[in-house]
C-alpha cells in the first residue's frame, strides 16, 4: 500500500500545476516600463478607489507562473477581479526593478513571487516579507485562494 494512488495524488497534482504554469503565457512583460505600467494602474484605480496589487515574478520561475494562473483562474480570480487591479513587475534574474520592489518593503531575495496591496493613492495595505508565496506550486489553488481571502480583506480594512 505504499504505492497507493492517494498517497501519489498530491505529487501528480503538483506534476500537473507547474506544467500547466510551465505551458501558460508569459505573465511577465520583460520589456515593459514597471514605472509606467504602476502610474497608469494607481490613474486608473483612482475614480473607484481600488486597491493594487503588485505582483513581482518571472516568466523563468514556476511558481510565479502557478501563481499568475491562480490570478486569473478559478476561485482566486473572481476574488480579485471584484476589487483589485492586478500589475506584473518583471524582476528578471532577481536584478531588475529591484528598487520598485524596495520602495514598497519587498525583498526578491527572500523568493518570487512577492506581492504588495497598495491603495490608489500608493500607500501600501500589504507586501509579502519572507517569501510567503515562493512556493505557490506546493499552496494548490486552494491554498493561494486562502492566502488571497486572508491579506485582501486585511488590505480593504486598512483601506
């Protein structure tokens, strides 16, 4: 029985999650203007007051792409596409827009994907500190779902 296919299940399904990622498009804009990209988004919450949320990632790191189809699938994404603009910040090999992350508490160091709730004045509601997301592929759906449920509602109290 140490083979059995209940004891196997949680393997295949992370098999399946991160080649489900691994096949996804890339989340990540690797030339887009991270600045630019946050300004247009905090214009655009303004008239609503909606919330941010920053996501910094790669397109190389499996777990950012687990996270990014939790985002747009799924439990998750209904939960976010209700109050929040979502913006992708590219940090490449851990070496690029290091100090848009910087600016709002995030260090990549500590693992990717890190996210940050900011309100539409810019003010941040929330930021990931030690790699709480890093490994997305082994939270399931359910687990980013809870993750998501948990720090947005103490983002919109804040707000």
């Amino acid at each position: 029985m140490k083979n059995s296919p209940l004891k196997i299940l949680p393997a295949l399904l992370s098999v399946f999650l991160a080649v489900a990622a691994a096949s996804a498009e890339n989340p990540y804009n690797e030339t887009a203007d991270a600045k630019l990209d946050i300004k247009q988004a905090l214009t655009q919450a303004a008239p609503a007051k909606s919330p941010i949320i920053i996501v910094f990632g790669a397109n190389w790191c499996p777990d950012c792409r687990v996270l990014d189809l939790a985002m747009k699938r799924g439990a998750t994404a209904s939960l976010l596409a209700r109050d929040f603009k979502i913006v992708h910040v590219d940090v490449g090999q851990k070496d690029k827009n290091l100090d848009i992350a910087k600016t709002y508490g995030v260090s990549v160091d500590k693992g990717i994907p890190a996210v940050v709730i900011v309100s539409s004045s810019n003010d941040l509601l929330y930021a990931t500190k030690d790699g709480e997301l890093s490994k997305a592929r082994e939270m399931n759906d359910q687990g980013i779902y809870e993750f998501f449920k948990r720090v947005t509602a103490e983002a919109m109290a804040k707000k």
